[in-house]
C-alpha cells in the first residue's frame, strides 16, 4: 500500500468510535474490504499499517 492509502486508511479508523471495542466488527468489515481492493490478505492490510504507524 502507498503512504497516501495508509494516510486514509488511518483516518478511517481513527473516524470510528471505539474501533476496537463496541464498534470492532466495522473495522473488520473495513479491513476485509480494502484487503479485497488492494487483493491482498487482511493480515498483510494490518501488518502494513502497524508497519506505517509504528514508524511515525
């Protein structure tokens, strides 16, 4: 994924309230389909932006 998709990637996330608590099945669901966009696994989505953020 380019800097720009991972830039909206995490305004995304950070859009969702309590994303990994009461709203965690709408981050899945996020996930699943950027993963299905960018036809890669869902793992390798949050691998990378882990990656991304960490290096911030």
């Amino acid at each position: 994924m380019t800097a720009e998709e991972l830039k909206k990637l995490d305004k995304m996330i950070r859009d969702i309230p309590y994303p990994y608590r009461e709203n965690f099945p709408s981050l899945k669901k996020m996930l699943r389909d950027i993963s299905d966009q960018q036809d890669v696994s869902v793992s390798s989505v949050v691998q990378q932006y882990l990656a991304w953020k960490w290096s911030k």
